[in-house]
C-alpha cells in the first residue's frame, strides 16, 4: 500500500464531507495531513468526517464554500490558513453532472455543471498556488473522468465530459507553468466508483473502482519520490474504453 509521510502538511478536499471526497481526505489524515473538510451544504455531515479525521491525530477544521463564487474561494482558503496554516496539498474533486441528452438540458443546470467541475477547479488551484509558490511546495490533484481526453463524446451528460475533459487540459497547463517550481499538478480519473448511483450493465473486471483504488492514486502523486511527476493522468477505469456512447 502507497502510504506518504505527510506529517506537517495541510491538505483540503473539495467536496470532501461525502462519498469519494470523504474517503480521499481520510486517507490524507490518516497519512498525517492536518486537513480541511469542504462542504457546500452537508454541514452535519462534514463535522462527521473531521471527527473521523481527528482519530487519526491530526488537525481537522470544516469550511463552507461555493467553489464557483470567487469570495467564498478566498473565504475558504483564508479559514484554512487561520485554522491549518498554509494549503500544501489540494485535491479538487467536487463536481456535478446532468445524465441528460444535452438539448434537455437547460441553461441553469449546463452552468452549474461547468462552473462547479471546471471553474472550481480553477478558483480553488489559483487561490491555493500564490502560497505554495511562497512554500517553494505544493501537490494539486484534479479529479478527471476516465476517457475524456480520449475524445469521448456523448450526446448525454454532454456538459459533464466536455468540462471534465477542460479539466485535464488545465492540469497540463498548471503543470506545464509550475515546472520551473516544486509544485506538481496532476489528475486522477475514475470510470465508475463504488458510491456511483448508476451501474452500467458490464464493468471491466466485474466491479466498479473502489475508493481503494482511488486513493491509492492519489497517494503516489504525494509521494515525496513523486516530485517529478507532474502533468499525468492516472486513470482508475480497470482499463475501461468505450466502444460506443
């Protein structure tokens, strides 16, 4: 099992009190990352996970924020370094998507799908970058969806794939302008998680990824023998490729 030293580190998950994010922040503190729990509404339940992250001995504090809404960005890393101290590692992986056929898609919901997985993704690395140039340290980890940058097009979920697949481009081009740094940016990209409400009828290896398996993933890319690994995608699909969509 891949499992950093990140004693002395603070990290936060987006979208962290449920599901994948809760799991990817516990497995940071139980590596010794002091971390941050972001919600956006599940309040009860991201209290849960810091007390769960505390059992690990580590620091633990929770922050409301809307990822698309530049001031609760800066609200939310200006709480974390009040409580924490300075973002080491930052993990964007909260997201939306609508399984429509995108002409039954409506304006409001398209918006909120490319705001929340890409927008997000780019308040909260920019908010998160200043200080870790500063640090002279700093691991960025976009969550990606398996096969996007392969092309994949669908006429459902259309705003889903075309905002995960910008996603993967912005994860090279933050890697690419963090090169001359000790920043690293990359992306992990599962096909279907365990937690997913829908389960297509076959599944490569006959079983969804695990938050094992996404965990795992995110562990190498904080290893400290990772630090020149930057601008990669790990798919976490059990070798998934579409023959249709």
């Amino acid at each position: 099992m891949i499992s950093p030293d990140l004693s002395g580190r603070v990290a936060v998950v987006t979208g962290s009190a449920k599901g994948v994010g809760r799991e990817l922040l516990l497995a940071l503190a139980a590596d010794g990352a002091d971390v941050a729990v972001h919600y956006r509404t599940s309040d009860e339940a991201a209290q849960e996970v810091a007390d769960s992250a505390r059992e690990h001995g580590v620091s633990a504090t929770t922050v409301q924020a809307d990822v698309t809404d530049p001031d609760d960005v800066d609200g939310l890393f200006d709480a974390i370094e009040a409580d924490l101290g300075t973002v080491d590692i930052l993990v964007n992986n909260v997201g939306a998507f609508a399984p429509r056929h995108w002409e039954e898609i409506e304006y409001d919901t398209w918006k909120t799908v490319m705001e929340t997985n890409l927008d997000g993704t780019y308040l909260c690395s920019k908010r998160a970058l200043a200080p870790m140039r500063a640090a002279s340290y700093g691991r960025i980890v976009n969550v990606g969806y398996a096969s996007s940058e392969k092309g994949l097009v669908s006429a459902k979920n259309f705003p889903y794939f075309a905002a995960k697949a910008s996603v993967l481009m912005f994860t090279r081009m933050l890697a690419a302008d963090t090169q001359d740094t000790a920043i690293t940016a990359n992306a992990v990209s599962p096909y279907v998680v365990e937690n997913s409400d829908v389960f297509p009828d076959e599944l490569p290896r006959g079983r969804p990824a695990s938050f094992e398996d996404m965990q795992q993933a995110v562990r190498f890319f904080l290893e400290s023998s990772s630090d020149y690994v930057s601008g990669q995608n790990v798919e976490v699909s059990g070798g998934w490729l579409p023959e249709r969509v």
